[in-house]
C-alpha cells in the first residue's frame, strides 16, 4: 500500500484486492498488473498485502484448525 500511495495514484478498491490475491488479469492499471505478476511468478512466498492475514488471524485459524481431529472436520465422518 505504502508503494501505491507514493505512486500518487490509488487503485479502485477491487484492483488493490486483486492485487493482494495474485490475480493479475484483474487489474488494469499496466504497473501494479505487472508487479502482481512479478510476485506471483517468484520463487519465494511474498505476501503482497491482505492486513488480516498478516496480522495473526490466519494463524490463529490454522492453529485452531490443527486441533480439529479429521473424523470431527465438517463433511468429515
């Protein structure tokens, strides 16, 4: 977010989404499309944005899923 401001620009709300979950074909602004390419065709993890899921609330989810036993899991059993 910090690079889009300083750009002077600020995409549409479902652009900056798209942009978080890697879905280039979304966004039609040339350089923000190009960098969210750029993250998702690299060769380490880059979380490029989504303040929940780097805040603790993703882990705290998979933690909590963790000790669901399978045969307990919805659809499970």
């Amino acid at each position: 977010r910090v690079w889009m401001a300083a750009r002077g620009g600020w995409p549409p709300a479902h652009e900056r989404y798209a942009f978080d979950l890697g879905w280039s074909d979304q966004i039609s602004d040339p350089e923000l499309r190009d960098w969210a390419s750029a993250i998702s065709e690299a060769t380490i993890p880059i979380l490029a944005g989504g303040h929940g899921v780097v805040a603790g609330g993703l882990l705290a989810m998979l933690e909590t899923l963790e000790k669901i036993p399978p045969d307990q899991a919805e659809g499970g059993g």
